[in-house]
C-alpha cells in the first residue's frame, strides 16, 4: 500500500517494496507482512510521533481502528525470529557495500 507523503523517486520505492518484501519472509508468517509493511512505510512518514496510532490513520484511512488494531498486534505481540530477519538483512545488505 502506498502512502500518502512517502515521496520517492528514481526507482527506491520499488527498492524499498523489494528489500520489505524480503524482509517479511522472514516474519515466518503470511499475515505478518502487510502490518510490517504499513509499520516500516509508517517510520518514512513525515509524521509528528512514529507511534502506531498516527501511523495506522495513514495506513488505512477508511479503517483507523482495524489497521491500529493490526499494527499493534504486529508491534507489541507478534512473535519472530530477531536472528533470522537479521540474516535477511544482512543478505540484502551486503551486495549493496560491495558495489561501494
């Protein structure tokens, strides 16, 4: 989903769509990944406070309270390996300090 304020040009939304997309896998579950989606977008956001609330009002603006609910859940109680989103991370990562 695409926020509105999150300008980005020559190319890095779809990076940024890519290198979420990769990174969900990692969740281990399907239903993780649009409230991590909406949460990592959300931290791009030209936003007063980075809380879930305000971030859930531009996820889904026609329903506040079920994208807060959702993205609640995905912050305060959704559990996840650390160790292997970090490994996709750092998969993802790399590549991208080699072409320096």
């Amino acid at each position: 989903m695409a926020f509105s304020g999150l300008a980005m040009g020559g190319g890095s939304e779809d990076r940024f769509e890519a290198y979420v997309e990769a990174l969900a896998r990692a969740l281990g579950h399907a239903d993780r990944a649009a409230p991590f989606r909406h949460y990592t977008t959300g931290l791009l956001l030209p936003l007063e406070r980075k809380s879930v609330e305000p971030m859930a009002a531009r996820a889904d603006p026609t329903r506040v309270g079920a994208a807060h609910q959702s993205l609640h859940h995905f912050v305060a109680k959704a559990a996840w390996s650390d160790d292997a989103l970090l490994v996709h991370r750092r998969i993802r990562s790399v590549p991208l300090r080699m072409r320096r």
